[in-house]
C-alpha cells in the first residue's frame, strides 16, 4: 500500500500550458497540432506572439490565455477536430493582433450596459474598444470551436455575444 501511495505521489501534474509542447505531446489536440504542419505553423506564431503582448487584463470578455488553451484542447471531443482546432488559434491569433496593435474604428458600440465603445476590423473578426484599449475580439461562430466573444451581422449591425450566448455589444458599422 506504501509503495502505491508513493508511485502516486511521484508523477506530477502535466505542466501549464499555453501552447502544443511537441516534446512530450500529452493532450490528443497536441498531437493533432505537431504533426500537422499547418496546425504546428499556428501554434508556433502564437507562441511568438505571445511573447510580445502582455497577457489581457483579467475581463469579462478577453479569455486568458490558459484558459483559452484548456478549452481548446476540448477539440478532441469533436468529430471535426482539426477544424475545431484551427478556428481555436485562428481566434487566438486575431486576439494577440488586436492586443498588440488595436485597429482603428470603424463604427459606434453600445455595450450591454449602456457604455459606448467602438469596433474595428481585425483579421477574421472584430475588436470591441472602450477608448484605445481592446476589450474583446468577435469571431464568426462558424465551425465546432465557440469563440470566446463571437459576433453576427444583422444589415449594418454587428451583434456581439459571450460565450453563454448573452448579448454584450451592438455596434453600426460603417
């Protein structure tokens, strides 16, 4: 029973992570990503870019980036894995963008509370501003993988929702 509890107590936990470790690929969605090339390509420009913007300021609708990576390895449980997995570092990547260079306005928000804000283009989606600070990143909801914050365009509105499905922005868009 003593050497049970010991070899027990001798592995540890697996360690954080905020992206693929190609090394010692523990997760189904790390072993997806290192021997896909174009999946292994994301995962290594989103390591690099990880490292020139500071990690959101904890918000409501800006997903850290271990979360983010926790849930993105959720893919595995879908039948459309790779595609899940994709649109994950592709909504990954579009926040580490807008974090690192927020885009210039294009129309006029009002958040759910009634604060204006302001939305810029980003590549693949949106970025919901309060001043010149980025407070959220709108992806399409258009493959398995839930976008943190995703977006719907409604004629000349765009529609923002969390990941429950509350609305937490309208914006007109130009």
């Amino acid at each position: 029973m003593i050497a049970l509890a010991l070899l027990v107590q001798a592995v540890p936990p697996p360690a954080v992570q905020v992206t693929a470790d190609c090394a010692r690929p523990t997760y189904a969605t790390d072993q997806l990503v290192c021997a896909d090339p174009d999946l292994r390509a994301a995962d290594d420009r989103l390591r690099t870019s990880f490292g020139s913007v500071a990690e959101p300021a904890a918000a409501r609708l800006l997903e850290a980036r271990y979360a983010w990576f926790r849930r993105s390895r959720r893919c595995a449980f879908e039948v459309a894995h790779a595609a899940c997995v994709a649109a994950a570092y592709r909504e990954a990547s579009a926040v580490v963008t807008a974090l690192g260079a927020p885009p210039a306005g294009r129309g006029r928000c009002r958040l759910a509370d009634r604060t204006p804000a302001t939305v810029g283009k980003v590549a693949g989606g949106y970025a919901l501003m309060s001043g010149a600070r980025v407070i959220a990143v709108g992806m399409a909801d258009i493959s398995a993988w839930r976008p943190f914050t995703r977006y719907e365009r409604v004629r000349t509105r765009l529609i923002f929702r969390d990941l429950a499905g509350e609305v937490v922005a309208t914006c007109g868009i130009n």
